[in-house]
C-alpha cells in the first residue's frame, strides 16, 4: 500500500480504506529528542479536522519519523480495515 500525504489542518494527511491517517510533526522540548511524529488514524471531520463529534479516531502512535509514522500506519491498515 502507498500513502499520498497532502498537507490538512492539522499535519499531514492521507486518505486510506475509507480513513484519514494523519502524521503531526511535535516539538519535544522538554525531552531535547527534537522532532516527533505523531500519527493518528481518524473517520469524519474531512480534511480540515473541523467533524467536531463526528471525528472518531480509530488508532494513534508515535514514529521515530515520518517514515516510521507511515510504516505503522501502514500496518494498522492491514489489520483492522474493514
């Protein structure tokens, strides 16, 4: 499977399987570990995040990068997509 991410309201966005998967660049000051990647894989809201309670987020993650983020995204998809 091959992600296409475009930038969304809150990170970066790909539409996969009916979901949205999300990867969120986040400053991690405190810990001085630089860049994190946080992923999430959402249904509703649409792109702009803006569903309000519609948005139900299906998995959440953390990735040592980008890649990584993508990579188990990736693995949840071929999990758990219906």
């Amino acid at each position: 499977m091959e992600l296409n991410f475009k930038t969304g309201g809150k990170g970066f966005v790909a539409e996969a399987e009916g979901y949205l998967c999300w990867i969120v660049p986040t400053a991690d000051w405190a810990g001085a570990n630089g860049i994190n990647w946080k992923w999430e894989i959402t249904s509703g809201g649409g792109w702009t995040d803006r569903g309000g309670a519609n948005v139900a987020t299906k998995a959440t993650g953390w990735g040592m990068s980008a890649d990584d983020a993508e990579r188990q995204i990736i693995a949840w998809l071929d999990t758990n997509a219906d």
